[in-house]
C-alpha cells in the first residue's frame, strides 16, 4: 500500500515537473497584444527557436514570435521546449549588425525542457 502511494506521489511530480513552463510560461502573443503592460516586468515564454543570430535568437510559440537576447549558449534552429525567463523590454536593440525595433526579452535563464 505504501509503495503504491509512493508511486503514485512520483507520477504526480513528474506530470507537474513536464507541465511547468506551460503552466508558469505566458503566450508570447498575449504579451505582444500589449507590450507596455509587461515592459520593465519579468517574464517566461516557451516555444521553439526559429532563428539565431551573435547575442540571441527567436522564440517562436504558435501564438506569435519574439527576440531573446542571451549571452548564455545559444540553442540550434529547430530546437523546441525552450523554456526562457527574463526582462521584457521595448525600444529597439541592435544584435549582430542588425536593428530590430519592437519588443525583445533580455533572458536570465534559458533551458532546454526535457518533456513535450
């Protein structure tokens, strides 16, 4: 009986553990609908990487896309479950040689997510 509780206690904390970033993560379009609510604020999204450049990359979640600037090491294009948090910022940033105005995410942690 004991043994199957315990079981059971692990199920829960694996299924909470891979549910995670989709449960502590904010779409990106809801941030994009309206960048000024969150700007200056501390952020997660989760998503796949759809571009890299020198100093970060694009995170993509089906609902929209956004910058991530990280000095950290970067992860491939394609790579999905991308978990990141950081600052969100508005104004415009240049990276790798190229201006891209809007909104962007300066990352504090970025990892990759071993669930689906």
């Amino acid at each position: 009986m004991l043994l199957a509780a315990a079981a059971a206690g692990i199920v829960v904390i694996l299924i909470f553990y891979a549910a995670y970033p989709l449960l502590n993560s904010t779409k990106i379009s809801t941030i994009m609908s309206d960048p000024s609510s969150f700007n200056g604020k501390q952020v997660s999204v989760f998503g796949s990487v759809t571009q890299r450049y020198s100093g970060g990359f694009i995170l993509s979640d089906g609902t929209g896309s956004v910058l991530i600037v990280w000095q950290g090491t970067l992860p491939a294009v394609g790579t999905s479950n991308v978990y990141v948090t950081g600052t969100l910022t508005g104004g415009g940033i240049q990276i790798g040689g190229l201006q891209i105005k809007g909104t962007y995410i300066t990352a504090t942690h970025v990892s990759v997510w071993p669930f689906e």
